[in-house]
C-alpha cells in the first residue's frame, strides 16, 4: 500500500507550523498506524532528515500516548480505538491522510505531533484520589458494593486520559476526563467523604489550566477510545452544584493532600 501524508511539523512552541507532505511505500495492512509512521522515519532517517517527532508507549490501547488527530479525527476513523492499534487496513490504497497534534490551548505543541498533556495532569493532583488512610487492604467481602456500583466504578475508571475528548471538542473542555475521574470514585463508599470537595476542586482545576465548558456537542464520547458516555458529566455537574450550594466549609475547603505511603 502507498499514501501520501499531511503532517504536522513544528519545531517547538514558539515556532510557525505548517503541513508538510510526505509519500510512504510499501506499506502492509497489516501494519498499525504507529508502524507505518516508523516507517516513515525511517526513510527520513535514511535520506539525512529529521524524524516527525510523535508520542507511543505501550502501544496496547492502554496508555494513551498516541494522541494523534487522524484525517480531523481524535484517534482516527475506527471508534473505541487509540491510533496504536488503528490499523492501515482501515485506509483506501492512494489515499491521503493528514496527521495533527491535539488541538488545544491547554495543550502547548512540543514538537510536531507531541503536545504538553501535562494539565491533565494537575487536575488530578488538585484531589483526584482517595486522602483518607485506609490502613491495610480490607478482606474481600467485608465492605459490600453492589454489581451495579462496582460496574459503574470500572467504567469510569477505563478513562486512560489521552485527551481526545479536548481535542474533539468545539470547546476544548475536559469535562469528560474530569467526570470519568469523578464517577469512578463517587461509585464506590471510599470515595464519598470527599465527593463533593472533589467535584468542585478538579473542576476549577480545570478551568485554572484554561480548558472550556461542556456545551453539550457530544463529540468527547464519540472519538473516547474506551466508549465512557458523557452521562457522567451530567453526574458531575449535579456534584458540582451541590457542593457550590452547600456550607463555605465545604466548598472553600482545601485540596486534599495525598497520604504518604
């Protein structure tokens, strides 16, 4: 198989970028997105240029480092897949692909396809986590949590946060990341003594890094590549009201702090 690629090159923040073209041959269908961008680097290499500079890791769909806007797609054209284990089989023989980084200004460029997702991170640093000390691993069965709970824990909790959901969104809004990160511990009983200080710090969290608001496009659930539905955020901003509405002692309370080990 042969394409022609559109990608994304910048040298760093500071610098102008722009779309350059590139052909690769010789590719198999067999080959995944990431595989066939080796490729291409490789030739690069080869021929004394620079490699494009893009994010992998695990390369399982389990990290979310690839974070690649494929033809104006978060991810690429295969729904509930991350751009490692998108597949050239998916593409028409000839066809021109264009490749971006995540668009978004809580997400500086670092060098062409590599964005700072780092925000994401501060938001969960700002309380998204259990501070309680718990003492030792309880037995299995001595804290009840129903199907449904434990079900809806894990879903949220599938939330790798690569980012695709602000990269997908008109808004640029971390809603849904921030929500997943929310419900998966608002399920469960160790997560309430704090769920309401937790809803509000990790959404002014969010507004602090410079994300948007949720206006309701659904496109975040469309390009996640673990499917979460963006019912959680209707979740999260039922927390976030009623931690707004209830006593300053709640809602001025600190961030929690993480408990040393």
């Amino acid at each position: 198989m042969k394409f022609t690629l559109e990608i994304w090159r910048q040298l760093n923040n500071e610098s102008a970028g722009s779309m350059i073209s590139y052909e690769v041959d010789d590719v198999s269908e067999d080959m995944s997105f990431l595989e066939m961008l080796d490729l291409l680097n490789e030739n690069l290499i080869t021929s004394g240029e620079e490699p494009v500079a893009f994010d992998h890791d695990c390369r399982e769909g389990i990290c979310g480092m690839c974070a690649l806007v494929i033809n104006g797609v978060p991810h690429g054209p295969q729904p509930t897949t991350t751009a490692c284990q998108l597949h050239m089989r998916n593409f028409r023989d000839g066809e021109t692909i264009t490749v971006e980084p995540w668009r978004a200004s809580a997400f500086p460029v670092i060098r062409d396809l590599v964005v700072d997702r780092r925000s994401l991170d501060r938001i969960i640093q700002a309380g998204g986590f259990v501070s309680v000390n718990t003492g030792s691993a309880p037995d299995a069965n001595a804290l009840p949590i129903s199907k449904d709970a434990a079900d809806r824990a894990f879903e949220a909790a599938a939330c790798i946060g690569c980012g695709a959901c602000v990269a997908a969104c008109p808004n640029a809004s971390a809603s849904l990341f921030v929500a997943a990160k929310v419900a998966q511990l608002a399920a469960l009983p160790q997560g309430q003594p704090e769920r309401l200080q937790r809803a509000i710090h990790l959404v002014e969290a969010m507004d602090r890094e410079g994300f948007g608001g949720c206006s309701n496009h659904y496109e975040c659930e469309v390009v996640c590549p673990k499917g979460i539905p963006v019912s959680y955020i209707a979740d999260l901003n039922r927390d976030f009201l009623k931690a707004a509405l209830m006593s300053h002692e709640v809602r001025d309370a600190p961030p929690a702090v993480a408990a040393e080990e």
